[in-house]
C-alpha cells in the first residue's frame, strides 16, 4: 500500500479525475462530428442519385 501512494500521491487524483474527462469529452466531440459528416455524406449522396435519375 506504501508503494501505491508514492506513485500516486493524492494530490495527483484530480489531475488523473481531470484528464480521463478530458479524454471523454475529446472522444465524444470525435464521435459526434463522426456522425454529423456521415449523415452529411449519406444525404449528399442520396440527393445526387436522385439528381442523376431525372438527369
């Protein structure tokens, strides 16, 4: 037990509490924008099928 607190004193809980929501909150913002260009693409590509149709 002596050698965890060493490694990781207390003091360093809120850095490591603060960089895992940190790493969330990036890989949210990455899925998100994920989806967004998806559904962007997915409508871009319907919308000129259908242009070509009556093309």
């Amino acid at each position: 037990m002596d050698m965890e607190r060493e490694i990781y004193p207390k003091s360093n809980c809120l850095a490591l509490t603060v960089r895992k929501e940190h790493r969330l909150v990036c890989i949210n913002r990455a899925a998100r924008k994920t989806i967004r260009v998806s559904w962007k693409t997915l409508l871009y590509a319907l919308f000129l099928t259908i242009a070509n149709i009556f093309v």
